[in-house]
C-alpha cells in the first residue's frame, strides 16, 4: 500500500469535510452547502463516504477525492496536500537519501537566512529615515500599509555594507551571503550588498518559500531600474512566479491566472481584491512556469502593456522580449512558441492589452473597474495577432492583405483542434474581407502538427481476468489501477478507446473519469506522453512524475504486471472496466440528485424542476453505458 492509500484508509473524507461544510446524512451519503461558490437554498454539495470522494451538484459542478478537496479548499498543489494530509494521518513519507537530505538542509538554511533578510529589510523600511522616504514612496504610487504588509515589503539602506555586517554579526558567512544572493563579490576580494537604496520586495515559491528578492531603485537616475537576486540553488527566474504564493487560492476558486509584467505590476491588483494575479521576472514566459500554473487552472490570460502585445512586436516575427533596464518584466511574446505550449498543456492561453502607457497599478488606481473589462476583453492568441497586424493598416491594399494572411495562417496551422482552425480561418476571411478558400493557399495554412497520429487496427486476444472487491470504493480504486496500468505500458490504446465510446454516442474517456486526485495526475501525464517526441512513453511520464507519487506508480506497475497490453482482448477488457467506473459514478449522483429534487421539492425551491431534468439525463446516459457494458461483454472487438 502505497503512503497516498494509506491516507485514504485512515482518514475519513467526511471528517475533513465537516472541518468546513455543516454536513448531513442523506441516505448513504451526506450533503451540504457548497463551499466553493455561494448557496443558501438547495445542500447541492455531496459526500460519498463508502467511495472516499465528493461532488458538486451546483455550479461548481465538480468533484474528486479527499486530495481534490483540500486542494481546491487551500489552494494546495498535490505534493503540499500531500504532506498536510500524512501529517494528519500520522504517516511518515518516503524518506530521503543522505545525500538529498544534506541537499535539502542546505535549502533551509538559505530560506532562514532570507527569512532573516525579509525581517532586515522590513526593520529599515519602518524604524530608519530614509526608509520612512521608501514607505512615502510606495504610499504615493497607492499602496497601503496592509498591501505592504501583506507582502512583506522592505527598503535596502544606501549602503555598500550594511546588510553584510549585520548578517556576520550573525555568524553567516560571506558564503552563505553569495550563495543566498544578498551580496556581490568583488574582483579584488570579499562582497558588497547587493541590494542598495531600493524598495525589497520578498519573493517566494508557490509554498510559500523564501527563494529571493527584486528590488526597485529609488534613485532617479539608477540603473537598473528593477533589479532580482541572482541565480542560486533555491532561486530561478524561470521557474517561480512572484506573487503565486497569495494568488494559489484565488486562482483555483477563479480557475483562471493573471500574468503581468513585473512584481510591482500585481501589488494593485492584489489591494483591490483581484488576487488572482502573479508576475514573471525579468525574463519569458517559460514552460515550466505554465506547468506550475497548470497544478491550479489550465485558464492563462496575458496582461501585456502596449508595448510588448503591439503591432511592432507582433511584425517582429511575432516574437519579443524587452532587454532594456528600465523594465521590471520582461514577457516574451513568442506567438507560436505560446501556440505549441497551449496545446501540449491543453491550456487556454489569452492576450489582453494594457492601455497605452499605462502599468496595472495605473489602471486600478484610475477605476478598478476598468481592470475588470481589460482582462475580460482577453482574446485568444491568433486572434489577438490578427487584429493587432490589421490595426492601423490599410485592409483595402490587396500587399497588405497578404502581408497579414502569411504571418497569421502559419500561427492557424499551428492550432491542433480542426474547429478552432476553420473559426479562425473564417475571422480572418471576415477580418480581411477576402474568400477564405484563398486563405488556404497561403503557406503553412494546411499544417496541423498538433494532430494525433491515425489510430491502428485492434489486434485479437484473451480477456485479462479481473478481481472482485468487497466495497465501492475498492472496486473504483481497482479498475482504475487496471485502467491505468495497461495504458501505462501502451497509451496509444487512448486512441482506440475513444473510437470505439464515440461509436456508442459517449464522450471519449477524460480525466474526470477517475475519482482519484492521484490518478486524474498520473493520466495526465500518460496523455501528455502521446504528445511528445522526447523519449519513449513510459520513460516519460517517469521522468515527470512528482517524486512523492513514484510508489503509486511502482505500486501500479506491479499489480498489473501480468498484463499482457498487445493481448488480444485488452481493449474490450479496459473498456468495460473504464464503462463500469462510469456507471458506478453515474447510479451514485442519481441517488443524490433524486435526495436534492425530494428536498428542493419539500422547500418550493424552483431547482427542484432543474435537479429532474439532470435526473433525465443521467438515466439516459446510464442506459447507454449500460447497452455498451453488454456488448463489451458478449462480443469481441474486431476492427
């Protein structure tokens, strides 16, 4: 058993729910007032103790595990559930190796003496002269003492030693003062403060974790204007995102992420209640910052000043990164680079545009309300690309017509879902007042690399034999490790399944369909794997699994080990059991919703009508998934 089962056996999902949510029994499962969006007059929320899960019946219209929950409740990724949740459950967790024991303890004496730092930094800002000029600064531009706070913003005195003498006092080494970041070396020997009449602005991973500082001058004429901690072992522009530690909650209530330019740029959001809001760091847009933002919500706008989203950028070969040191940020705005990203992390990636001039404490300072229309007004990349090549040109110029066609049709191409590329190509017809069966002669129009390869034919073989379980809960946990361990070792079988669930009008089978938090990760990956080029499938979902989720994986591989994934019958077995899971879900929130309609029904509430109507959906559905359980049981694929 691996440490994530052993949580789900001791931990009661009703008891962690209760912590949060009035709770009642209602039948085998208890229900209760959503606590992730508001109502007060249908118990649309339910908890299924017997299968270890919950579900949203309301607006939300979620559900999950007892991961899931806490998750969305804390605004916790997965490994920090984690940790919370084995520390409840009095569960010690793989331990370290010595070597990465030693590692990690170096870490957490660099993150004590940032800790230090912050305290340094903040003492200057609030009990020295020219700190009380730093703070008036920062009240100036709109900040107020809670914002401050909040954040933990401080001031560098003007100083070449300061900041060392005061850490030596306290026995850190110049050493640890380099490998923290908080001084420079000299050529001819020893270190200065690096940080120098500046506003200090702490800057922390997504737990919440000291990893460094930015800092803005407060000298006019100083240069550079917004300076960072150096690259160090805890510290990596390209890999944090300031802010993401107060915007983690609010992004996944939200599900959708703000992305501005610089940390000064989410301070106002933030004070005005938009605190979904984080911000890169002098440098691009990386991959491994959307897979941090992906562990909260696959919904990504870009707020881009005039600037970097404009027209010039965009005739730039639709690719720029200000390199001037006046700027604190500096988004990249690499069109394709941001298309292929969208697609391998199935995101929804958008660009809305700034007022010319303006930062986005300007624009929330002028009217909050502004804010709001700017990032609704979002649009999606090739729209946005095509609108900006188009603004200001001559659209009755047949060369600027063409111009415009052969820098967007390739960004078309680079879309993988058919239907986006023909909407897309149709607004571009529109936009350029031309027929779009001449779009499709422009270069690059027919490419569609985000594609997935033909299925192949289903080989014929035996059934693989399946175990039966005592409860609901088991039965779940068991066919989706039978599920996951067969498409582990072959993930193009993703591709057959879909096939044959369309062919029975079902949708094809998604991440929702396991209850697990663990194994909705897990499937992901096995997803992501068919959509790479890297390395072989297995290796690669592998080599980006999270080291605490390596036992699930073991665990799995070792109990379908006998599983043979070119056997003959594979499909059709993986195909009832994926059909089961469904069904099981499906008579679960029947049983629930007919509670909700009895209820409604007894209070007059008007949803009583609408919980029915779901009620006859979900019948519908559940005939369908039955019909199909039974011909994956009687007949062999042949295809």
């Amino acid at each position: 058993m691996t440490a994530i089962d052993e949580i789900k056996a001791r931990l009661d999902i009703v008891d962690i729910v209760s912590n949060s949510v009035e709770l009642r029994r209602s039948g085998k499962s208890y229900s209760g007032f959503c606590p992730f969006h508001h109502n007060t007059r249908t118990p649309a929320f339910a908890v299924f103790p017997d299968t270890g899960t919950w579900r949203c019946f309301g607006e939300c219209n979620e559900g999950g595990d007892i991961f899931s929950y806490v998750m969305k409740k804390e605004g916790w990724d997965f490994p920090t559930a984690l940790r919370e949740l084995a520390d409840q459950a009095g569960i010690e967790l793989k331990p370290l190796t010595p070597q990465e024991q030693e590692r990690y303890e170096e870490y957490d004496r660099l993150r004590e003496l940032l800790e230090s730092a912050v305290t340094f930094f903040r003492h200057q800002l609030h009990n020295s002269a020219p700190g009380q000029k730093a703070l008036q600064y920062l009240n100036d531009r709109g900040f107020n003492d809670e914002i401050i706070e909040t954040f933990g913003i401080g001031y560098a005195p003007n100083s070449w030693e300061a900041a060392t003498d005061h850490f030596k006092a306290k026995g850190y080494t110049e050493a640890d003062l380099i490998d923290a970041g908080l001084v420079s070396e000299r050529e001819s020997g020893g270190v200065y403060d690096r940080f120098r009449h500046r506003i200090v602005l702490p800057i922390r991973d997504d737990r919440g974790r000291m990893a460094g500082f930015g800092a803005r001058t407060l000298d006019p004429e100083g240069l550079p204007k917004y300076l960072n901690s150096p690259q160090t072992d805890i510290f990596d522009k390209g890999k944090i995102l300031f802010g993401l530690d107060q915007a983690r909650k609010s992004i996944r209530m939200e599900d959708q992420v703000v992305i501005v330019e610089g940390y000064m740029g989410v301070l106002a959001p933030h004070q005005h209640g938009y605190t979904n809001v984080v911000a890169t760091m002098g440098t691009a847009l990386t991959e491994d910052h959307l897979r941090l933002i992906k562990r909260f919500t696959r919904r990504i706008i870009l707020a881009m000043d005039s600037d970097a989203a404009g027209i010039q950028a965009t005739l730039r070969g639709l690719e720029v990164a200000r390199q001037t040191l006046d700027r604190e940020g500096e988004i990249s705005f690499d069109a394709r680079g941001l298309l292929r990203q969208e697609a391998r992390l199935k995101a929804d990636i958008r660009v809305s545009t700034l007022p010319e001039g303006m930062d986005p404490d300007d624009v929330i300072n002028r009217d909050p309300a502004d804010w709001e229309t700017i990032i609704d007004a979002a649009k999606p990349i090739v729209v946005h690309v095509m609108e900006t090549l188009a603004a200001d040109r001559n659209l009755d110029d047949p060369k600027n017509k063409t111009e415009i066609a052969a820098q967007v049709m390739p960004l078309i191409g680079d879309v993988p879902s058919s239907v986006e590329r023909d909407t897309y190509r149709q607004q571009l017809a529109r936009l350029l007042r031309v027929d779009e069966r001449s779009l499709l002669e422009t270069r690059g129009a027919r490419t569609a690399p985000g594609r997935r390869p033909p299925a192949q034919r289903f080989p014929s073989v035996q059934p693989t034999p399946r175990g039966a379980t005592a409860s609901p809960f088991k039965a779940i946990h068991t066919r989706e490790i039978h599920l996951l361990g067969t498409l582990l070792r072959r993930p193009d079988l993703i591709y057959h399944i879909d096939r044959q669930l369309q062919e029975d009008g079902l949708n094809r089978i998604k991440t929702q369909d396991f209850q697990h938090t663990d194994h909705q990760m897990l499937f992901r990956l096995v997803q992501d794997s068919l959509h790479q080029g890297e390395s072989e499938p297995l290796h690669f979902v592998l080599n980006h699994l999270p080291e605490s989720m390596m036992p699930l994986a073991d665990t799995i591989l070792a109990h379908t080990d006998k599983i043979d994934p070119q056997g003959k019958d594979v499909l059709e077995d993986l195909l009832r059991a994926l059909l089961l899971l469904r069904a099981t879900g499906v008579s679960q929130q029947l049983d629930h919703l007919r509670y909700l309609q009895e209820t409604a029904q007894e209070q007059g509430d008007i949803r009583a009508k609408e919980f029915s109507n779901t009620m006859v959906q979900y019948v519908a559905l559940l005939s369908r998934l039955h019909r199909a359980q039974n011909r994956y049981s009687n007949h062999s694929l042949t295809n």
